[in-house]
C-alpha cells in the first residue's frame, strides 16, 4: 500500500489533471497520456522562481515514490472521471443557498475528487481525505476556499455512512 507522502502527491496530480480537463474537450484518457508526458511531478518540485511558493511541499515530491504516486493519481482519475455525474449530483444537492454555478472550477474539482475518495477508498479516513481537500484549496484556491470545501465535505460525510467500494450507485448510504 502507498505511504501517505505518495497517496498526497497522487491526490494533487490527480487535481491537476482533473483541473485542466476542465478547459478542455479532449477525451481524459488521451489527455491523461499528454499529461504525464509533461513530467507533472518534475514540473511540481522544480519550476518555482524567486519568491514563488511550489505548488507541493518540495520535500514531499522527493520523499514519495513517484511511480506509486502517479498510480495513486490513476486510481483518482479515473475513479473521478468514470462517476463524473453522480458525484457532481451529490455535490449539487449538498449545497444550501448556492447554485451549482456559482463554485468555482477549483473548488469543484477538489470536492469532486474527495467526495470520489469517501465514496470509494474506505480504506482512507474521512478526516484524511477532509484535510488532504483542505490543503489542496489552499495551495490552489483563495483564502476562503479551505472553509467551503471543509464544510461541504464534512456535511457530506455526516448526513451518512460511507460505502464499502461496491456501491454502484455512488451515494452516502444512510444508516
């Protein structure tokens, strides 16, 4: 099993590449394979000029087995990609007061990607999967984007239990 430091550098690589379809109409599993021809995690530890912040802890990226991170990132993607529409509906129906259009694409996409991991890794915590989304919305968000994302994410979590991974449909399963 990946060590925390993979599964975190497989979680923000999935983000990115989960982010960038966004702007995109190119089939993900070809964008996928341009992607990781870009060297992702290389581009990660490495690009920052002076005063720039890396996107990821450096020290991170060099402690993680980047062959186990980049199928950690797989595992995301495509776990996210194949149930698009029925996390995008859970996330849709947890908002009180908002329209669906009015979250922006990054919070999105991490709500989407950790509601992804509830549903379906039950093998991670539900506090690691709400701080590793909490860290993800600030190195990439704005300053109120860890807040909304932790509290979508926590009422998602307590209105039921999570899955063992064979739930079909996708949903919080009630108690």
């Amino acid at each position: 099993m990946p060590r925390h430091a993979e599964r975190s550098l497989g979680r923000q690589l999935a983000f990115q590449f989960l982010f960038s379809l966004e702007f995109v109409d190119t089939p993900w599993r070809q964008a996928l394979t341009e992607f990781w021809h870009i060297e992702p995690v290389s581009l990660t530890g490495n690009t920052c000029e002076d005063g720039e912040e890396p996107a990821a802890d450096r020290s991170a990226v060099r402690n993680a087995d980047t062959t186990r991170a980049r199928r950690c990132a797989e595992e995301f993607i495509e776990g996210v990609c194949e149930r698009k529409e029925t996390l995008d509906t859970q996330i849709a129906a947890s908002l009180n007061n908002w329209k669906p259009e009015r979250v922006g694409r990054i919070e999105w996409v991490i709500m989407r990607l950790a509601l992804y991991e509830l549903l379906y890794c039950p093998a991670t915590p539900t506090t690691v999967v709400i701080a590793e989304a909490m860290q993800l919305a600030d190195v990439f968000g704005d300053a109120e984007s860890p807040r909304f994302v932790n509290g979508l994410l926590d009422k998602l979590a307590s209105s039921g239990r999570r899955c063992d991974g064979d739930n079909a449909g996708g949903e919080i399963v009630a108690p």
